[in-house]
C-alpha cells in the first residue's frame, strides 16, 4: 500500500469536480445530494460550494455540520484506473461576499443570477479532517 501526500492526491483530483455531500438533518436522517465545486479544484483539505440558505443542505448543515463528500473518477484513458475519494469534514457557512469572489466563477450565474450579489446565496467551506482514498491499486488515509 503506498501513502499518498494531499500534495499528489490534490494533482489526481484536480478533474473531479462533483462530490455527493452526504449531511444528517435535525431528525438524524441522512441523505447526500449532488455538489458541484464548479472548477474550484485545487484541493488543499477545503472544498467550496454554493447554495441558497432557505435550502435543506443549509438546513442540515446547521443542525450539524459533519459532513461526508464522495468523489468518483472515471477510468483514465486506455483503461487507467478509477479514483475514489471519501472527505469527511466540517462544514462552515460564509456569507461574506468578498469571500465569494475568491471561489466565484461564471457557471455559478445559472444557479445564482444575480452572481455574489444573489440574495440568499451562501457559501460551503468543507474543512476536511480525515480524507481515504482508493485508486485501483494505492490505497490511504490522510489526517488533516
């Protein structure tokens, strides 16, 4: 078993770009919904999403803010291996517009028209904690 860094695991997530976010509600059910991190892929232990605060997801994340991102990459060419990925973490909601900018890009206008100035618009910083990865071949964990 080879133990990755977050250095060469970052270089072959770079193309992952969703995640199933996987949250618990207040009632302690769970349910996970496809996140978008919208090409912001240069992964250092946080992930960053967007969504309205009226929504479930927010919802959820206030009621407790552990969370489980799932990433699944497709087979390379001529037949690479897979990359999966599990991210457990910590969610915390910024609603600082300057903030936005730093992780705001133009696809984000179809959900968010108004861009950082969308009113209820939020941002998800996932701080990850422990990190498992599985490659086809490699497999580990890294503890941020």
């Amino acid at each position: 078993m080879s133990k990755l860094s977050l250095h060469d695991l970052s270089k072959k997530m770079a193309k992952l770009d969703y995640t199933m976010m996987a949250t618990r509600s207040s009632d302690g059910t769970m349910t996970a919904r496809p996140m978008s991190n919208n090409g912001d892929v240069e992964y250092e232990g946080d992930s960053y999403f967007f969504a309205y605060q009226n929504s479930r997801k927010i919802a959820d994340l206030r009621a407790d803010p552990h969370v489980t991102l799932s990433y699944t990459g497709a087979a390379g060419m001529l037949g690479g291996p897979p990359l999966f990925v599990t991210v457990e973490g910590v969610a915390a909601l910024i609603e600082d517009k300057a903030a936005f900018a730093d992780h705001w890009t133009k696809d984000l206008d179809r959900y968010f028209p108004e861009g950082i100035d969308t009113p209820g618009v939020v941002m998800i910083r996932i701080d990850a904690t422990t990190i498992r990865y599985w490659d086809g071949g490699d497999e580990g964990e890294i503890s941020i």
